[in-house]
C-alpha cells in the first residue's frame, strides 16, 4: 500500500483528492497538512511512501518545504501539485529533491499515473509541460532572470511578490530581518529592479503569481 501525505491548504482539494484515490486499492491518503510546518512535523514521523505537495502554503513557499527536508536528509519522495505553470517551477523544485510536477488541471488518470511513478521513485513530469520545455530549448530560449536566484533568494522573491514584510518573511525563513533585506537587494539586483512594486509586476509578467 502506498501512503500519501497531502500538503495542501485547501480543504475541499484535498477531500476530493481522498475521493479519487478511495477507488484505487494500491493507494491510500494517510495523512493531511494544511500548512508547511505541519507537513515537515508528519514527515518527521516516518513511514510515508509519498507526499503530494502544493508550493504554495499560507506560512512557507512549498520549495522551503523542500529545502527543509533535504537539509534532514528526509529521502520521501515528493510529487508537486500545483496551479502554477511547470515550465517555470519544475526545473527549480526538481534542483530541491522533487521527483515529479504536476498542474492541478490534470486528468484524473494522469494524476494516479504519476502518484505510482513518483512513488516508485521515477521522475515524472506531464507530457505537455515537458514539451513545452523541451521546444524552449531548441530553440535556444534565453534563461530567465529569476531562475539564476538561489532558493532563498527565490523564496524571499515570491514573499515579496505577494506583498509579505521584511518582518514576517524574517519570521517564517527563520532568519534575522537584516539577512532578510540582503537577500532582497541580491534580488533586485540580478532582477535589474528597483523597488517592491517591481517585483510584484515581474512576477506577474512572468506567471509567478
């Protein structure tokens, strides 16, 4: 039987998702988090063949998440379900020990496809993302500023983006509020950007958001 935990702060996502898998005798849902500190304490106690992971979670990014996990050497494997396109966070969450990426407009069939992939261990990714990926680059598309951040750097980015204080960024990373407002002029800098309300607009021009 795979066990599945399920990192989502939607409630009735994450009861539909209990719905689909009932009919599916190999996987079983075991566990819910609605938030990332509550994943990575489930985590902690073990036995988990998979977790289903959002990036986006009301206290953390879902790749804090992922850095939190490898620096415990937490091997689980990590399918990310996520709203937000592949060809921008696949790569990114895959560098953070993610196996597999997913859209939630995903079919039923490909979703449990993948939950047994991943949690086998293979590396999964749907096939429409992948090619989309795959034609950027052939055709020598140019890498995007935001992807040469270093994941904190990136996750201080995304808080940013959505408006989140020095203070409360401070407070989730468990960092001090200076190292904080240094990640945030690396950020503006490798950005070529120059206040707050410019990162909120690169994010959305990017689909970040």
């Amino acid at each position: 039987m795979t066990r599945i935990l399920v990192a989502d702060d939607h409630r009735l996502f994450r009861e539909g998702l209990k719905r689909l898998l009932d009919g599916e005798s190999d996987l079983s849902i075991g566990g819910e988090a609605d938030s990332g500190a509550q994943a990575l304490s489930l985590l902690a106690n073990g036995g988990w063949n998979l977790m289903l992971l959002d990036l986006r979670l009301p206290d953390m990014e879902g790749m804090d998440v992922l850095e939190q996990m490898r620096e415990r050497n937490d091997t689980t494997p990590v399918l990310i379900l996520s709203m937000y396109p592949a060809e921008q966070y696949a790569a990114r969450t895959a560098r953070l020990g993610a196996l597999g990426y997913m859209s939630k407009n995903c079919s039923s069939g490909e979703l449990i496809q993948a939950i047994r992939k991943v949690a086998q261990g293979d590396a999964w990714l749907e096939a429409r993302s992948a090619r989309n990926m795959l034609m950027e680059l052939a055709r020598g598309a140019p890498t995007h500023a935001h992807q040469r951040l270093s994941p904190r750097e990136f996750s201080v980015f995304m808080n940013l983006a959505r408006g989140r204080s020095i203070a409360s960024i401070a407070a989730e990373m468990q960092i001090n509020a200076k190292t904080v407002s240094t990640y945030r002029a690396r950020v503006l800098d490798k950005l070529t950007l120059e206040n707050n309300a410019a990162i909120v607009r690169y994010a959305l021009d990017h689909d970040l958001l």
